[in-house]
C-alpha cells in the first residue's frame, strides 16, 4: 500500500498493467484531492533533513507524484515514443494524441477539478514535462503553450466566466490554446511590443501582429482555437500599459499569419505568426485590470521557466541512456567503448550534470506556489544551468554515438536539434544571466 498524508492506497489500485489510463488517473487524483483536503502539507525541500525524512523522495516527494510519473513513463512509452519520429519529420501536430492527454488528465494538470482540471501543483508539472521530453520534447511543447501557457494562466488570472467559458474545453482538448507575447520586432524586450488595444464602446480594438507562437496553428491553414494575448493598452507615468486578452478562432480580423517550417528542431510542434487586423474584442475578454498584465505575464513565466527546466531534464535523461546502452554494446579495438577514458568522461559528467540540474529543478518544483509571485532568481536558475545542461549531454551523445548519432535511429540527433530551443524559447540565456545578477543584488547572505 501507498500511505500518504494519512490517506492510505492500495497498491493494486494503481497497477499500472491493470488499470486504464482514466481509471489510474481517476485514482491518482482523487487521491491528490483527499490528501488536500486532510490539510497535511508536504514539507519544503530545504526544510528536510535526511535523518528526520529518511524516504524523501525529491523527485515524487508524494505517492500521487510517483504513480503520476508511472503512469506518464508508461503513456510516452506506449503512446508517444511510437510517432516521434514520423510527426517530426513530417512538421505535424499529433491532434489525436494529444487530446489523449486530456484523457488521462493532464491538459489541465493545475487546474481545479471545478472546471474539469486535476489540481496538482508545479511538483506534478514538472514530472509531466520530464517524462513526455524523453521522447518527443516537440510533442511536450505543444503540451506546455497549451497547459501552462494558456490553461493554467486562465485559471490563475481568468474571472469566474472566464475560467467557465474555456477551461472545460481546454481541459478535455476539444480547444486548443496558446498564448502570443513575443513580436516580429519583439522578444526579450517585451516592452517593446507594438500590438496594440484600443477601447471602444463595449470592446477593445486589437491591431498588431505576435511571432513565434506555439500552437499558433494545428494545421498547415489552421489557427488554434483560443490565445491569451497581451498587447499595450495606453501609458501611465510614461511607461507602457500591458494588458491580456482571450482572442478566439472566427473573431473578425484575427487570421493565421506565417506558419513557421523548416525549423531546426522541435518540428511536430506547430509554430505561427498570428495576425491582428482591427480585431473587436468585448470587454468581458479582458483578463485582470487593464494595465495589469505584466503581475501575469512575471507570475506565469515563472512555472513556464520551471517546466522548460524539466524538458531539458527529459532530453538529457534520455540521451544518458542511450550513450550508456551504447557504451556497452559498441566494440572497437575488441573492447566496449565505455572501457575507453574519452567516453566515460562523456557519459560520468553527464551523469553527474543531469542531476544537479534535476535535483535544483525539483527542490524549486517542489516550493513554487502557483498563485504566488517573486520566484524568479530560481526559476531563471533552473532553466539557465538545466537547458545548457541538456544541450551539452545531446551533444556528447551523439559524439558517442559517431555517425550513429548523426541518424534518426537513435533518436539522440533529433533531442540534440530540439535541446537548443530551450535556450532561446520562454526566455534566452542572457535574459535569465540579467534578471538573476539584478535580484540578487538585493541578496547579501545565500
């Protein structure tokens, strides 16, 4: 049996070879709620100590977390790993696998059961986007613009119509959502923007353009169906007002721009240029206070940093294994290639640096209060050290591999072209190197 926060579950329940995805997830989270509910709180990671929690576990520090992550190894086993290669070399979106995800219960992972979510915590989140990336990091991103970047960010900053107009659907994945802050002209620099709202009457009116848009499009002339979009709304005291918007498939003046291909990696992923044409947009779409939008923008970049922290986890995870199977099993000069001292330094410092990077991920997983803000010297942190991380292990994993690693067989060429997004994607390197060494001039004592 599992015992956790004094709710006690039988272990056969959560058998993964015996159950069904739904019922496993129906266990899983039922379970989480209970646990909630009995108000028993998981201790922080800093707070515990190895004499005190002998069988802390930082990874699943929860048994919901350990039979989550069961049950997505064995999905991404099962369902994902099969089609990874063929949707990336074909630059397609996986429609129907990823409304299986709403399925088993993950499209709306954070968010609460009232609107069709499963209530777990960025613990969860994290997990979710480690295991999918050991496969199809693509796939996963698809999963992040929709769960994280749009779901959750509803649920965190929507108002009640708001959240009851689009979760229940966002949760199923019968709409698929996303969210448009980065321009043509525009990334880090989000003040930079030039899409604009204008108020008018009832409505706001939207002109203006966003670039680089995960889930943009589902189809090579199809958009998404629902995006969270900021725009400037006016200034005060001379600073730009940002404010966020919900924008829907059919809305007059709002069209599929450019759809992204011949990506370098990351090609099952759907990437577009949405496009704002005096777009009328009614009031009740407005999402907070107008001019409010940079507390949601900063809170949700937070989680976001978090989980493009845990798909670097993923990819490395994988590639480390690939390189330490193939070790084994490759002679030259009569003897294995891990007898070699070039390819066990490869694959012991990667090793080595993929658990730093997991063990920093989930100990600032495991303290990040969704609803809170102000966590961004660690949630920058994971993301700066673990995406340089991954990229560095694909590419010793495919000089391991030699021209094995430069083939799709292996899988380790396609992780080493998708790894280099995350260092660019959510925020760049130098963004994170510039928003930590500024908080931590407030910090004299670590």
């Amino acid at each position: 049996t599992f015992t956790t926060n004094e709710i006690t579950i039988q272990r056969s329940t959560l058998a993964l070879t015996r159950l069904p995805f739904t019922m496993l997830r129906t266990a899983i989270f039922s379970a989480a709620r209970t646990a909630r509910n009995a108000a028993a709180a998981i201790p922080s990671a800093r707070s515990l100590s190895s004499a005190a929690t002998p069988n802390f576990d930082l990874f699943n520090p929860t048994d919901e977390h350990k039979a989550l992550r069961e049950m997505l190894r064995t999905f991404t086993t099962n369902e994902i790993e099969p089609q990874a290669n063929d949707f990336n070399r074909a630059e397609k979106f996986n429609r129907p696998l990823f409304n299986k995800l709403g399925e088993i219960g993950v499209l709306g992972l954070t968010v609460d059961p009232a609107y069709g979510g499963s209530g777990m915590d960025a613990t969860a989140a994290t997990i979710v986007h480690e295991e999918m990336s050991s496969s199809d990091p693509a796939f996963c991103l698809s999963y992040l613009a929709h769960s994280m970047l749009f779901t959750h960010n509803l649920f965190i900053n929507g108002n009640e119509d708001q959240k009851q107009r689009f979760l229940p659907g966002a949760c199923t994945g019968q709409l698929i959502g996303g969210m448009g802050m980065s321009e043509p002209w525009a990334g880090t620099d989000v003040l930079g923007m030039k899409t604009t709202a204008v108020a008018k009457g009832d409505s706001y009116v939207i002109n203006g353009a966003k670039m680089w848009i995960t889930n943009g499009a589902v189809a090579d002339d199809e958009l998404g169906d629902v995006f969270l979009v900021y725009a400037k709304t006016g200034e005060q005291n001379g600073r730009p007002q940002v404010s966020l918007f919900l924008v829907e498939k059919g809305m007059e003046g709002f069209s599929l721009g450019t759809r992204i291909k011949d990506k370098c990696g990351m090609r099952a992923s759907m990437t577009a240029e949405l496009a704002f044409q005096d777009v009328v947009v009614p009031k009740e779409n407005l999402v907070g206070d107008q001019g409010g939008a940079m507390l949601c923008m900063m809170r949700n970049l937070e989680i976001e940093r978090v989980v493009l922290a845990a798909m670097s986890l993923g990819i490395a995870r994988r590639c480390i294994e690939v390189m330490n199977k193939y070790g084994q099993e490759r002679k030259s000069f009569g003897k294995p290639l891990n007898t070699f001292g070039q390819i066990q330094r490869h694959i012991a410092e990667s090793y080595a640096e993929f658990m730093a990077g997991r063990t920093y991920t989930y100990n600032v997983a495991n303290q990040l209060d969704l609803f809170s803000q102000g966590n961004r010297i660690d949630s920058d942190g994971v993301k700066l050290y673990s995406t340089v991380m991954a990229t560095t292990v694909a590419n010793r994993a495919v000089q391991v591999l030699g021209g094995n690693g430069y083939i799709g067989e292996y899988a380790v060429e396609r992780l080493w072209r998708d790894a280099k997004l995350l260092e660019i994607g959510g925020g760049t390197l130098e963004a994170h190197q510039k928003n930590m060494t500024r908080d931590l001039t407030a910090v004299e004592h670590l």
